[in-house]
C-alpha cells in the first residue's frame, strides 16, 4: 500500500482497515505509484539486456539461468517481453 502525497490521514487509515477485512497483509510504503515495484525488475532487465549485448549468453540461456538461479517465474528477457516498453517518466 503506497500513501499518495496528497492522501489525509482519515482515507489511508480506512483503506488499511478495508485491506485488513480482507485478510490481506499490509507493507505501508512511501513514495510515488510504481516506484517500489518496478526498481527490482528495471534493474535486473537492465543487467539483463547488458549481458546479451556483450554476448555472454543468448536470450533462452539467460532466462534460464534466472529462473533456475533465482527462482523466478520468468526470466528478465521474457519478463521485459511481457511487460513491454515504458518510458520512465510514465505513469
């Protein structure tokens, strides 16, 4: 749950309460919508697409090694694939 800047105190403790009813876990982050989530990830298919480049490995063999690695769902190829392009100054 990420607090906007312009949130009051009265929305973001009744949006808590309503999350909890739900029997979901609250991890109360400050920031801007999308930071937290997309730092790893930006990161990691960064790396990802600098390896290609110097050709230490294709783009099957990659992936691989991350979801074996690292245990991942998909590798950071197939993620940035899935997600498709973004420009940072999106929303």
């Amino acid at each position: 749950m990420i607090r906007g800047i312009a949130t009051d105190d009265a929305t973001f403790e009744s949006t808590k309460q309503f999350i909890s009813k739900l029997g979901k876990t609250i991890a109360g982050l400050r920031g801007f919508s999308g930071l937290h989530r997309q730092s790893h990830p930006a990161a990691m298919i960064n790396e990802a697409i600098y390896t290609l480049y110097e050709g230490v490995g294709n783009v099957e063999a990659i992936d691989t090694a991350m979801r074996l690695g690292a245990h991942h769902p998909m590798g950071p190829l197939e993620l940035a694939d899935f997600i498709g392009p973004r420009h940072p100054a999106s929303p």
